[in-house]
C-alpha cells in the first residue's frame, strides 16, 4: 500500500534506501487496500502508476474482498493481471518478489520471459504457517500440492531471502535442499530480517508526541503491547498476569490495538476488576509509535505458542521494541532468539500467568544499573537491524 498506509514497512523502506544507492525501484501491489474497504483505483483502468515522494508504485487493479472467496480471486488477478500488462511497463533489471504461494507463482515466468535476476522473498512460510496454526488441515488433499508449489517456486529462484534466520532448516527438513537429494542449493538461500530505520524512528518520536497521560507517569512502571488482539496474540494471558501484579500500585499495562478479541477482553478485564490494564487507542497513528514505545518500562511480545517459532522470527514491531531503548518481555522463545542473543530482556515460554508476572515484576523491581544495560543492548540489537545496514546485504545480492 502507499508508504502513508503500510504498516509493513519492509518493501518501502528497501525501495527507499535502494534509490539513495542509486537504483530506479518501482513498487508493483494490487489496488485493493488489506484490511480496508477501499480501493487506489476508482474506474476501470487496468492499472494505475502513482508516485509517493520519491517512490513509484504501480497499482493493478484488484478487486476488494469480504470473505474468503473473494479474497482467493483478488490473490489470483494482481499476479495474472501483471502478466498481462508486464510489457506496458519498462523493463527491469532485477525481480524482487515476495512470495504468496501458489497464487503469485505465475510471476516466476515473467522473471523468465525477460531474462532477468529472480529473487523471491520469503516473509511468511505458506502453507507452513496455516498449517501449524491449524487453519488447514493435515488431511486435507490440497496441503500436499500447496507444499509442491512452494517448493517449484523455491527452485526457480535465482536468490531465495528469508525473513526468518531458520530458513535453511525448513528447507532442511523438509527434504528440499540438495544434500536431502531435492533440486534447492543452500548457497542461494540467504536471511535478511524485517527491520527499522532508525534515523526515521528518531525524528518521529521527537516530533509526534501523543497527548497520553499514562505515558507522562514517571512514577509508574508502564508495560506497553502494541498490536493485534487476536486469538494467536493470546492477550488474555497478558491480562491475567496483570491480575497478578495488581498489588504493585506503580505498575500498569497499556494495551494499544485492536482485533476480534478486543471486546471480549475489555468486558473480561472490567468483570474481574482488573484495574490495572488499560485498553487504549485501537488505532496508533504510525508515526506515534516510537513515541509510545519510547515512553513505556516495558515493551511485549505476545503470542499464542506454536511450532512456528522454531523458525525464528520476524515481526515488525520487535525492531521498533529494540529502537525504542527499552527492555522486552516475550511468552515466546523462538529458535535464533534476538532478545536472548542481544540480552535485552526476557524470552521465556511461560507455564502460565503466575510466572508471566513473576517475569514482569523481576524487571520493574531490577537495580537501575542492571535495567540500563538491558536498554543499552537494546540499542546496539536496533544498529544490526538499521535498514541501511540491511539493505547493503540486499545490494550484494544484485551483485
């Protein structure tokens, strides 16, 4: 989506420091909005070729979607519209697809047709993930022809880039890699996280402030989760680690988002009397988040738990979590853990809310010289994730 509207900032921001390098990038997306009941073209242009700044977009027109019928379609007209219309477009050197298995499997033959450097960027394992988090089934026919597609795009890819540091053991384990006997050379695979820009994430939270008064509370201790609030967030466990700790009267947690579940656990933090969490905005203004995080004691990761994990991870918002300077609790402990590598706060797969809050509560009562130099790691983790410092790897792959 345009740069104002993305909170997946990973495609926008490598477009951006790509050109500071002096390369001509062109962001091509469906017209469709995810998540929004709007759409970038309004007539029945095929396509619509935009500038945001200094960055050039072109949108092909794709339906808008209310369930998951129409959202199957809308997957499958981005990838065979831009098929259709590639040669109105100029020519590019280099391919950087990220990968919606099967459906934008098709673009493998654009890169093909012209010639050109393939790479295909891997940010969500499919069908690995709707697997795992049982949204489809082990018996059902379809799954192995799903894992079939992912892997003809995988060997088709002249580089293959993966979000995820444990992207060779899946590739290991699922038998695809050559030394397995599958067709996938390892020495194409590579890992290039999610990340932030930390130049950007600096002016923002000097120069949009957020009029919050729970945040302006020097005296309290605030644990600040920003996020969805759905079931794989697995809040409810946040809250009733809350409960645990409502005797410490300097501690709060805010919780900024929203989700399905969103409702459901205001009523369930009200009923109980669980004063000490407070729900805030469901929607934070992008720009006003390296504030918030900035503000908080505590920032946290929240998930429900799931064999996905043993992959690493890559969410968005744990590069902002280390830009903000601030320490990190996470009910995960994912495989390549950045929280442990960096020793900036907690990862631990907590047995229940009991030792949730035990963990919460060992950091707000920690010696201030021992809280700092979690912030202080905190800050040398964000350096290794500077955009800037990911895009050179980026760079040498074109290379």
């Amino acid at each position: 989506m345009p740069p104002e509207l993305e909170p997946r900032i990973r495609t926008v921001k490598f477009a951006e420091f790509l050109q500071q390098r002096g390369y001509d990038v062109t962001i091509v997306g469906a017209s469709s909005m995810h998540n929004m009941n709007s759409n970038l073209i309004t007539d029945r242009s095929p396509y619509a070729i935009r500038s945001y700044g200094d960055i050039k977009f072109i949108h092909i027109r794709a339906r808008n979607y209310k369930n998951m019928t129409q959202r199957i379609i809308n997957l499958l007209e981005f990838p065979l519209r831009l098929l259709w219309y590639a040669s109105h477009f100029e020519r590019p050197d280099i391919i950087i697809h990220t990968a919606t298995v099967p459906f934008s499997n098709v673009l493998c033959f654009l890169a093909r047709k012209l010639k050109v450097q393939y790479i295909v960027e891997v940010l969500d394992l499919w069908p690995e993930s709707f697997r795992m988090l049982g949204l489809i089934s082990e018996r059902n026919p379809l799954l192995p022809m799903l894992y079939w597609c992912e892997r003809w795009l995988y060997v088709r890819a002249n580089r293959l880039v993966f979000s995820m540091e444990g992207g060779k053991d899946y590739l290991i384990e699922k038998g695809w890699d050559t030394s397995s006997g599958g067709a996938i050379e390892l020495d194409k695979v590579l890992h290039i996280n999610n990340g932030v820009d930390l130049k950007e994430f600096a002016r923002l939270k000097e120069t949009y402030m957020l009029d919050d008064a729970d945040l302006q509370e020097h005296s309290t201790f605030r644990v600040v989760y920003i996020g969805a609030i759905r079931h794989f967030n697995n809040i409810k466990m946040l809250i009733d680690a809350a409960k645990m700790l409502m005797a410490n009267k300097s501690l709060k947690v805010l919780i900024y988002g929203d989700g399905d579940q969103r409702e459901e656990l205001e009523t369930y933090a009200r009923v109980n009397g669980i004063s000490n969490v407070i729900f805030k905005q469901r929607f934070v203004d992008k720009k006003f988040i390296p504030y918030i995080l900035s503000r908080s004691s505590l920032n946290i990761i929240n998930y429900d738990q799931s064999d996905i994990w043993r992959y690493g991870e890559s969410q968005n918002k744990m590069f902002q979590y280390l830009a903000s300077g601030r320490p990190i609790c996470s009910n995960i402990v994912p495989a390549y853990s950045i929280i442990q590598r960096y020793q900036c706060g907690i990862a631990q797969k907590f047995k229940d809310a009991d030792e949730y809050a035990t963990a919460i509560q060992s950091l707000c009562v920690m010696p201030e010289q021992q809280y700092e130099a979690l912030c202080s790691n905190a800050l040398i983790g964000a350096a290794e994730y500077d955009f800037d410092v990911l895009t050179k790897k980026l760079v040498e792959l074109f290379e």
